[in-house]
C-alpha cells in the first residue's frame, strides 16, 4: 500500500457496534484512519447482552469487556473514558466533549446508542428508580440488592425479565408489572407467554399483568408504585424496563436528517456525506434494531464502506431472541400472528413444559415460538431464511431435525445434516461453513480458539453446543468436549464453574453445594470436601462455619503428619528472626518431650520433629508461653515469609528488608489461600533471602521495591515475574495484600500462584492490582475483613481445650480387659 | 462375643474417627453421618498411615499419607489400589459403643 497520510476518523460511542466495525476496517483496511473514540462510560468496550449473567453473578465485568485497554493501544486509538460529545460543527468538521477536548474529522461515525424510555409519571426521579442500560446500572441494582428489600421491575420484556431473574437471584423480593396481558408479547405468542410467566413465578418473582403504572410512592426515595386500580407495590428499588430508544439528541442539534433514529442509507451514510452512523440509533429502510445481530451486520456494512468499498449494502432479516435467564428456555423468529392464508403447528407437552408453534404460509416457515425445549431453534430459522417448501416433511416437521428422513439422528448427525450456509452464532452472524473452515484453516483445537477466531458463541453463548458439536465433527477424537476438568468424580463441574455458582446463588454451607450443584455421592470425597470448606471460608469469611472433618489432617490438628503418624511443630518466627528467650523456650520443649529431631527449614524456621499427637497440646503450652503462636507450616495458607538483613545491617542493603518482611507476616498470618504461599523479602538484587523463586517476592531498590510473583521451586522451577515497582512500605504491602486476595478469590484448590497466573494472565493480573486502585482497593478491604475472622492463634485455642477429643484416645483396652 | 465397652458415639464427631488403644494396636472407630459406626485397625495396608486421622466420605476413609481409600465396611482398598485392613465387629447400643477383640486377643496371646 502506497503511503499516505492516515484519514482523521472520530466515533463517538464506543459500544459493541462501533467496536466491531473498527476489528472489521482494522481487517479490511490496516493504518488507513487515525481512530479518536469518545466514550461517555467511563470504560473500554464490554458485551452489554452479558449484563444480565453480570446482575446475577454468573459473570463479573472482567469477564465481559470484549477489547480490553491493550487492544486500544495496539491499534493506536486515542480514546476517552467519561467524554460526552456536546456538539458537532459539521462546518468545520469538529466535535467538542463536556470537558472541553475538541478533535477534528474527516470521517465522524455516530454511534450514541439509546436511551432507556422513562415513563412519565409523578415521582419518577425519586432515588431508587433506575434503568436497566450499563454497568452503572448493574452496580446500582447490586448495591441495592445488599439490603435484600423488595424490587419492581416495570416492564415483562426481555430485558425487564432478566433483570428480575438477576435482582431475585441476588436475594431480592421480585414483583415483575407489565402493561399487557402476557409477557414478552413481542416475541412470544400468548401460550407461551403463559409457560413463561409459570416459570418465572415458580422462581419466586411475582407476575402482575395489565398493570398500569400510575405513580411512584415516596418522598426522597421510592417506596412503592401505586397502579391505575389503587393497588400499591411496596419497593425500595424500582426498575424500568420499558423499552429503549434512539438516542438521537446530538445528531438532531447537528442538523441531520432524524425520523425515529438517525436516518442512514443502506451504506449506513447519514445526510452528510461525512458522517455515518450504525447501531441503536440509526434507522435504516425504516427499521430501528436492538438486538445485537443487525447491529453487528451495520457495523460490517459501515467498515466496508470506511475501507472504499462502496457496494456494501444493509439487508434487514429477522433476528430470533433468546431470553438470558438460566433454566428457561424459549425462542422465537419471524412472524408468528395469526392470519389469512397462515396455518400452525402446535406441539404441546405439559408435564415437561414444552410448547412449540410454527407458523407457515404456502407451505413456508414464517414465524417460530418455541418454549422449553429450543433445540431446533436453528434449523427452523434456517428453513424460515431460505424459504425452504416443507409439505415433504409437514407431518413430523414439528418434531425437529432429529426426526426427517426415517430414524431420528443423534444430534451430532443433526448438526452434520446443516448445510454450510446455517446460521450457528445468530448475534454474530456466523455460519456452519465458516467455523469449520475456520477450525481447519487455523488448526484450532479448544473452544476459547474458535471463539476468538470466528466469534462465533463468544456473545451470548446459546450456541456454545452448537458450536462444541461441530468441533467434534470436524476434529473427531482430537476434540475433547469435556475440556473442562471436574472438581472430582462427585460432580461434572470443574473448579472455576463450582466457585462462581457458590457466589452467584449463595451457598454458604457444603451440603448446600452438593445439594443445588447436584452432587452426585451424598457427601463428597477427600478430594472435593477440602476445596469446597477452601472456597466457603474465603467466600463468606464472618458466614461460614469452617467445616472441620472437611480439613486434612494437618490443618485439623495443626502439625505435619509424619510417615509414622507422629507429627512436627514449627512455631513462627515472623520473618526468621528470633532471640534467646525463644531459642531457650524451644531448647526446652525438646527436652522436656524427647523431640527426637531439630531442624532448620527452607523458610528460616525451626522444625520439631517426632512429636506424639497426644503430646501436641503441652507443646504448644510450653512454646505459647515463650510467645509463640503456630507457624502454619502445614497449612494451605500464608506460611513464611523469608527475609535477609537488609539496610538496618548490610553494607548492600537498601531498604529494611526484614523489618517489611515481618509487617507483611504479621498483617497476613491466618490467611488460608488456595495453596500454600511462601513469600520472602531482599534488601537489594544481590537477593539473599531468594525472593525470586517464591510465590510473592519483594526485591528492595533504591527508589522503592520491586514485587514479584509466580515463582516456584518445588515440582517445577521457575523464576517470578515482576508485578510492578513501588516507592513506599505501604505500597508495597497494599499490592501484595491485594494480589493475594485474587488469588485466594479466583485460584482453584491447589493450585499455585504461578499456575493461577499463567491461566488467568500476568496483564490481566498487572493490570488489575497495578493500574486500577479502585479494584486494588476492593481485594484489599476484602483480605482485611476476612483476617478479622482468620487471625486467631489456633494453638493456645487448642491448649485451651478446642477440639480437646482429637488429641486423646477414644478408649484404651487393657491385656486383661481383650484376654477375658 | 466378647464385648468390650469403648465410649459413646458422640464422643466421635459426625465424618469423624477416634482411636482406641489395645494390647494388639490402635483400632480405628468411625462415624458416618449417617451415624453408622464401624472400625477397624488403624493401620493403612499400604505404608501404614494411621486411617483415623482420615477424611471420613460415605463409608470410605482416605488414608493420610497417600490417599488410598478404604471401605469402613469391608476394610478393603477401593479403586485401583489393592489391600485390606482387618474390620473389627462393634455393637451399637442406644449410643453404647462396643467392640470385640478376640480374634486379636487370641493374636496376641499366640
């Protein structure tokens, strides 16, 4: 490409549309335009059809942003967090934000979005009524959800459905109002509106149709909603989900041509020649659209024509909807009214909630609603695209794919049955042929590959089974679908799924667990038991009752099981340092219980070893005297933290290294993490006390310290990485406390920090304990709060007569007593 | 049967173990929670890990030391690992834990 000068282009907006148009032009046309984003959010681009799985915990936000702050930086786009456009001089082709950075175009795409519809009526700008948008809105419902207090949720639409699925989910009493008789009455036909409101109404969220909403109740915040019939809902927290729209506001001040949304030809070109617009806010051919499949095709008609090619042409097609509430199931495409020349199919099976209805016309699929079991979702819509003449198959049609041409397919075979052209990602557009083409062009072998490549199932996810059935039948026996590890064989789960379902419905005890996570043996094994107790107490750390028979032996008795059953103690000296009380407290002990071994460890303590469980309580006695409390050598919890001399002795030393390392030991002991964490803190890179093979390590510095991590020495050896420099104590020990918390909230049972890092990303981890303080802060304030809990010496609690029966034999049987 | 009286069954807490101490070896007593009491000796077939210091799941014990599993019921290893522990009889009166030692005190008394 010959050089030239890249072309200035401005979007304001930075949703999911503009964000796929610019991986679009960034494919189809590389350096052509110098990228300026506006973003009134104060965030990068995230998947807003994941809020919902976000209000209800299944997801948090990490989870959802689709371009992370790196990709903007890769692609050199200058964006700003929190800027509002307030007005566009198409004169002199600017755009001014609210604090007051004005950018120049020559290209300027509009890209606002919509805005959520408020009803009118008195009291609606009371505290407590809010929208259901952004992720402002989710934390707000969040926040409001702690007080566990009654909801409403005005609106029986998909998003208002979803919010109430989330807000309940969240320990929040629900009532649901919607204005017409049935819910989802867009989508869905009356029965099986019926089926979903049965459904939502089993889940415990009230369901009042026609209900009018007269006004909001209360004086500062909302107290209820009075209805046209007198009927008052009480709520502190008050939803509206009424519908959205266009949010046209700007483009209407800058003089372009506005009906309903911004008017775009099929090119997506506004009525300047220089601006274009796409997503909730333009209209083209007369249509508005909200669900993310025609956004996405706008975005693929705009970058095409930012890239010179002109014939790129938006085509409407009818967008199937899914509702994101887990456990219910419906679906519905096309036109499912009823009418002249329109005939039905209906399948209804009550006991198992199942409801189809197809609609046709001259022997065509027009329309679907299909509830409770949407399988062949895809394939209807595919008959329905293609106008594909069905009287062949008409008397089993209803049936689905499984069930034309003789015995029915498994659904592989069903799946194999698809011509190239079916659509399998309906959010992303993306067709059978294109993901497999994908898979054995690229060689791709797991899920997460074929996502990013394709994106197909990387938006809502519905077709994520879909998507796994074609990886096996292209890939064959090199496809494992169970790619995910259970915890154990008492379940199917795997790790990551059993502690985001702990967070998300509230389980607080471990038979809660086996019980609403379906566990298959009655109670668990020594492999699943110590993970779960693990996951609860760093959870609900002032709400769960540590389960002690759920503990290995070690952390039950607080000592090290040896090969022949006797035990070894190692006190805690904070940071290896010691004197001569203790050493003379310790010389003691060993005499006093013929400690048959002294040794010193690899983390600067001393060890006793040999010592008779029932002898445990008078040696913690003893050494609880001399001060000391139990070194948690045998726990999967903060262990040592190794130092050298540091400044306050050595010639090299820059900093006090072993006066940090005894704050950092002192601040974090009683933690239990997912594994065990050694830490060790160096006064200068000459690195006396090893910090860079720990799990967290400090390397002190002239101008601050140096913290690593991810290091190991054990099974494998490996060098730490470097999380990021530091210039004071404070800061230093803020960012390990933090990091710690992540792991300790994110790791899987035995898992080390090196192997959680390497799985979650040493970026993503830099850049949530290095660059955002707020999130910093929060894994802060949460260790704090769970030590208030954790920080209790479990030594002199067991020489005060804890769990007193661990320690001595049940019974002892004499010679005379077995001989008689 | 030679019944010899051990405790109660709450002195061993639920999905717990206690042990007893005999001329012959420590005896495992275990509680299920189902509030089944079994034992048997407290000696791993495998390296010998003293099995009452176990986690206690269903009927099975796993062994501290190296994780075998061991059925309370038939003393036997579970999965691929193969050996057995002798099971020991025990009466369980309204809560009165007995056990019966003469096949081990005849053991020791050869």
């Amino acid at each position: 490409m010959a050089e030239r000068t890249p072309e200035k282009l401005v979007i304001i907006g930075n949703g999911m549309a503009p964000g796929r148009m610019l991986e679009e032009l960034f494919e189809k046309a590389p350096g052509r335009y110098d990228v300026t984003i506006f973003n009134a959010e104060p965030r990068v681009n995230y998947d807003r059809i994941m809020l919902s799985p976000v209000l209800s915990g299944e997801k948090d936000y990490e989870q959802i942003i689709i371009h992370g702050d790196g990709w903007y930086i890769k692609h050199g786009i200058t964006l700003y967090k929190g800027h509002k456009i307030i007005a566009i001089d198409r004169n002199a082709k600017t755009v001014t934000s609210d604090h007051g950075v004005t950018e120049s175009y020559d290209k300027l795409v509009i890209a606002t979005g919509s805005v959520p519809f408020i009803i009118p009526v008195p009291g609606k700008d009371l505290r407590g009524v809010i929208t259901y948008r952004d992720l402002d809105d989710v934390q707000a419902m969040l926040l409001a959800a702690q007080s566990r207090e009654k909801a409403v949720v005005i609106g029986g639409g998909l998003l208002g459905l979803e919010a109430a699925a989330g807000l309940q989910a969240r320990g929040m009493d629900v009532t649901v109002l919607h204005v017409m008789p049935t819910l989802m009455e867009r989508q869905l036909d009356p029965a099986a509106g019926y089926l979903l409101q049965k459904a939502v109404e089993a889940r415990g969220i009230k369901v009042i149709t026609k209900a009018n909403t007269k006004r909001v109740v209360g004086e500062e915040k909302v107290e209820g909603i009075e209805l046209d019939d007198g009927r008052i809902i009480p709520a502190t927290l008050v939803v509206m989900a009424v519908g959205i729209r266009p949010n046209v506001g700007l483009a209407k001040e800058a003089g372009l041509a506005i009906n309903r949304g911004i008017v775009v030809d099929a090119g997506m070109q506004t009525s300047d020649g220089h601006i274009m617009a796409l997503g909730e806010c333009a209209e083209v051919g007369g249509m508005v659209y909200g669900l993310v499949a025609p956004l996405y095709e706008m975005a693929r008609v705009a970058a095409s024509h930012l890239a010179g090619e002109r014939s790129a042409a938006f085509v409407h097609s009818d967008t199937p909807t899914k509702l994101k509430v887990t456990g219910i199931n419906l679906y519905s495409v096309g036109d499912f009214a009823d009418g002249d020349g329109r005939e039905e199919i209906v399948l209804r099976d009550a006991t198992a909630g199942i409801y189809k209805r197809l609609v046709l016309k001259d022997n065509r699929i027009i329309g679907t609603v299909l509830y409770g079991d949407t399988a062949d979702g895809a394939w209807f819509n595919d008959l329905l695209k293609h106008g594909t003449e069905i009287s062949e198959m008409r008397d089993t049609l209803i049936f689905g794919q499984a069930y034309q041409g003789g015995s029915p397919l498994d659904p592989t075979a069903a799946v194999a049955a698809l011509p190239d052209d079916a659509e399998i990602c309906g959010c992303n557009g993306v067709c059978k042929g294109k993901i497999v083409s994908t898979i054995t062009g690229k060689g791709l072998t797991s899920l997460d590959e074929v996502r990013a490549h394709t994106k197909a199932s990387a938006s809502c996810g519905s077709c994520t089974g879909l998507v796994e059935q074609l990886m096996s039948l292209t890939l064959g026996d090199n496809y494992n679908p169970a790619a995910v590890q259970p915890m154990c064989s008492c379940t199917e789960l795997g790790h990551d799924d059993v502690r985001r379902l702990i967070k998300a419905k509230g389980l607080k005890t471990i038979p809660a667990v086996m019980q609403e996570l379906e566990w298959k043996t009655s109670c668990g094994c020594a492999k699943c038991r110590p993970a779960l107790n693990y996951y609860l107490v760093c959870d609900w750390p002032d709400e769960y009752a540590d389960d002690y028979q759920s503990r290995f032996i070690n952390e039950r008795v607080h000592a090290n099981i040896q090969k022949d059953g006797t035990y070894s103690v190692v006190p805690r000296m904070w940071g290896g340092v010691t004197n001569s009380k203790e050493l003379r407290a310790i010389a003691d002990v060993v005499d006093k219980f013929n400690v048959p071994l002294v040794k010193v460890t690899g983390g600067q303590r001393i060890d006793l070893l040999g010592i008779e469980k029932e002898d445990l309580p008078a040696v913690w006695a003893d050494l609880g005297k001399a001060g000391f409390v139990s070194g948690q050598a045998y726990a999967k919890g903060l262990r040592t933290v190794k130092t050298c001399v540091g400044s306050e002795w050595c010639r090299f030393g820059t900093q006090d290294s072993t006066g940090l390392g005894i704050r950092i030991e002192k601040f974090m002991w009683g933690s239990w993490t997912p594994a065990k964490v050694k830490m060790a803190v160096s006064g200068c890179p000459r690195n006396c006390a090893e910090a860079t093979c720990k799990d967290v390590g400090v390397i002190c510095v002239d101008s601050g310290f140096e913290i690593h991590f991810a290091g190991a020495a054990g099974l494998d050896i490996k060098g730490t990485e470097v999380l990021g420099l530091v210039k004071t104590e404070d800061e230093a020990l803020e960012h390990i406390v933090a990091l710690t918390q992540m792991y300790r909230e994110q790791a899987r049972y035995l898992e080390r920090i090196y192997k959680w890092a390497k799985r979650i990303g040493l970026d993503e981890i830099r850049r949530q304990i290095m660059d955002d303080a707020e999130k910093r802060k929060g894994y802060y304030d949460r260790f704090v709060f769970s030590q208030k809990f954790a920080q209790v010496d479990p030594w002199s609690e067991r020489v005060s007569g804890k769990d007193k029966h661990e320690f001595r034999p049940m019974a002892t049987v004499e010679f005379n007593q077995a001989a008689e | 049967m030679n019944w010899i009286a051990i405790g109660d069954i709450s002195d061993i807490p639920l999905r717990g173990a206690r042990c007893v101490k005999t001329p012959i070896g420590k005896i495992a007593v275990f509680r299920t929670a189902e509030n089944e009491v079994f034992a048997i000796e407290d000696h791993c077939p495998h390296k010998g890990g003293p099995l009452s210091q176990g986690i206690v799941h269903g009927t099975a014990v796993t062994c501290p030391l190296h994780s075998w599993v061991i059925s309370l019921e038939t003393g036997k290893a579970l999965g691929a690992d193969e050996g057995a522990v002798r099971t020991i009889p025990v009466r369980n009166d309204n809560g009165a834990l007995y056990i019966a030692l003469e096949n081990l005190a005849l053991a020791a008394a050869e």
